[in-house]
C-alpha cells in the first residue's frame, strides 16, 4: 500500500516529463474530430511508456494498465480537442495553428492522464486492479463522451468507477474540488420559429407581426426561470439570438430565434421543457401567429456518485490538507459530457486548482489569455494515481 506522501513523491518525478508533454500539444491545437496531429502525439507517448492502445474509428483512444493484482478497475477520462481561439503572441510554446488555442486546458488534462499512466506502468504489478485509460476528442463540439460511453468499452474492461479532472482558474494550485451529486448543468439547445403574415408597414392590420409576438415571447419567457422555479433551484434559459424581417417598411412574417436552456435537475429539465412549449404556443395564438419551440438535448446534468465525490475529498484531504479539499457551493450553468460516462459506471468529476496564489487569479476557462501554472498538473498527477492505487 502506498502511503499519500509516497504517491506525491512518484507524481513530482513525472512533473518535467509531464510539462514537455503538455508544451508538445499545446502547440498542435485542433477542433473536435480533427485532432489527427494529437492523436498521433497520445499514440507515441503511449507506446514510449509501453501502454498497449486501441483507437478505433470513432476517433477516441484507450489504454489499459493491468496492476496484476485482483481488485477494481477504474476509469480515467481526458479530453484532446481545442477552441477555435487565436491565441496571443508571448508563449514560449504558442500554437502553430492559426485560429486555434488549448485555450479550456484539455492540453493538461491529455499530459496529466499520460504521466499518471507512466507513473502506473512504473508500479506495475505492483497495485491492485486495473486503470482504463480515456482519450475523449470533440468534448467542446458534438460530445465526443456521448458515443464513447455507448461504445462498450467501459462494460468490456469491466470498469467498477470512474473519474475525470477538469484544471480550474479560479482554484489555487494544491486545490481540489467537487460536490456530491451535481455538479453541472444539462444543455439544450432551443429554437424558436414564429410565423406570422406579412404586409405593407403602412397597414398593420393587413397583417400578423411576428416581431411584435416575438417581442412579447421573450418577455413571457423570461418570467419562466423567475415564476416556475424555487429559488433553492438552479436553472437558466437565455435567448442568444433572434432574426427577422426584410425592410423597414414591411410587417415581418418570420422570425428565428435560438438560445439555451441549463438545468441542474433532470425532473426540472422537463418542466421546463414543456413551459417553454406551452408558453410559445400560448402568445402565438394571442398575437394570431404561430411560435413553435423545439429543444434539442444536449448533454445531461453531471451528477456526482455521492460517496465517489466524497472519496475524492477524502484523499485531496489527506494529500494537501483538509483545507484545500474544498466543497463547490452550488452547482455549474457550465456544461461536460463526462455525464455521458457516469451513465455507464458509478464515480466523480473534481476541479484542480491552476493558479499561482489568491492575489493572482488567472483568465478564465475559455478566454484567448487563459495561462494556467503548469504546477497543477502535478495536482492532477497524484489525485488520478491515488484514486487508481488506494482505496
């Protein structure tokens, strides 16, 4: 058995071959189901640690790590696809292709699970049970877990838990973070498609103005979230965007509008669902056109295993303390299709923190001067390796 200094110990000796690692794809920066160059960089390091792979046509990649001693077999996940970001002139290791940048840290996540898995294959036959390495493209774009998940492979590899990490700006580094149950949002996509009956602008009352009904539409809206949700409860819906009309001097016939809708619960997911539905229909027939809603399902709530979310409390607490073990408040609006593997097997989803210190918080997730502290990935390093190798 390994005590938590010992795995500490073993993570900081991976650090520098993990920063190289991490530099590597953070200059090969590609979009969801094009990360030819990334994949071809996971399959070298895999076969330079001596990981045996598959990577199917589906676009993933996944390892296996046998301990040689019976016990559990557990899940790794991390995401290899990039944002479509021109990152800034300044890095050392600045991307090499324009309009792309490692800009959410799926570059860290990619070299903390390889440096874990070299680590493992350093342990081997040494531990108890077994890690499935998964290497998850478009996790940005269409969910790339979603086919991943449905694929089998957790069932033929016999996984008994599962976990992923996502480095997180607003943490310090040595900070670690979950919550029991949920710990993000479900995503879906809403389009709303209001027809009403043009006429020349000079004579309204020839016509049926849907930029009137949709005026008010977003108004009934909006009162959905504030007049049908507990405020204990957490969701939101945004209309993002709205088109119509030809000419100033026309009564609009048409308009499009599309926004999202995030829920923390699933049985609030389809209440709303349907207001939405029933609110559209309503203030169409009032304003004598016709608004129909429809809402595409996007990836599911995240919700934590309670007693895995706990037990990545527990070790993050017995590693770096109890106070940089630390409980999210509520959950995200944010969305991660790691749901999709938690649909397949018990287990957690956690944060690590990325920042120098308190005084120097860095950009957030997303944003073109995203910089994290490559010493998080050392975070990340032990936290996977514990969450393999002790119980």
């Amino acid at each position: 058995m390994y005590t938590y200094e010992q795995i500490k110990q073993l993570a900081a000796e991976q650090f520098g071959w993990a920063v190289e690692t991490r530099r590597q794809l953070h200059r090969i920066p590609e979009p969801g189901y094009r990360e030819e160059k990334t994949k071809a960089l996971i399959r070298q390091k895999l076969e330079e640690i001596g990981a045996a792979y598959e990577a199917p046509e589906g676009g993933w990649i996944c390892a296996y790590i046998d301990g040689g001693k019976p016990g559990k077999v557990t899940a790794l996940r991390a995401d290899f696809d990039a944002l479509p970001i021109t990152e800034p002139e300044g890095c050392p290791f600045r991307s090499e292709h324009d309009g792309y940048m490692h800009a959410c840290g799926h570059d860290m996540h990619t070299a903390i699970m390889l440096s874990a898995a070299r680590l493992l294959k350093g342990l081997q036959d040494g531990f108890c049970g077994g890690c499935l390495l998964m290497f998850e493209p478009a996790e940005e774009t269409e969910g790339g877990a979603k086919p991943m998940a449905e694929s089998g492979m957790m069932e033929r590899y016999h996984v008994d838990r599962v976990y992923g990490l996502h480095v997180m700006p607003r943490l310090v580094v040595g900070e670690v973070e979950t919550r029991p149950l949920t710990l993000n949002a479900s995503t879906d996509s809403v389009e709303i498609v209001v027809n009403g009956t043009g006429s020349h602008g000079a004579y309204p009352e020839n016509g049926y103005d849907a930029i009137v009904c949709a005026g008010q539409l977003i108004t009934a809206l909006q009162a959905i979230v504030s007049r049908n949700v507990s405020p204990l409860e957490t969701a939101v819906l945004t209309i993002g965007t709205i088109h119509g009309g030809s000419a100033s001097n026309i009564i609009c016939d048409s308009v499009r509008m599309t926004g999202t809708l995030r829920c923390a619960d699933r049985t609030l997911r389809q209440k709303l669902i349907s207001r939405i539905e029933e609110t559209c229909r309503g203030v169409g027939i009032a304003y004598r056109c016709e608004a129909k809603a429809t809402v595409t399902e996007g990836y599911s709530a995240l919700v934590n295993v309670p007693e895995h979310a706990q037990r990545v409390l527990r070790i993050a607490s017995g590693m770096y303390g109890k106070d940089k073990a630390l409980v999210k408040d509520a959950p995200s609006m944010g969305g991660e299709d790691f749901s999709y593997f938690l649909d397949h097997a018990p287990g957690a989803f956690f944060h690590v923190g990325c920042s120098s210190d308190r005084q120097h918080i860095g950009a957030p997730l997303h944003s073109k001067d995203f910089c994290p502290d490559e010493r998080a990935m050392e975070t990340g390093i032990a936290m996977e390796t514990a969450l393999i190798i002790t119980e």
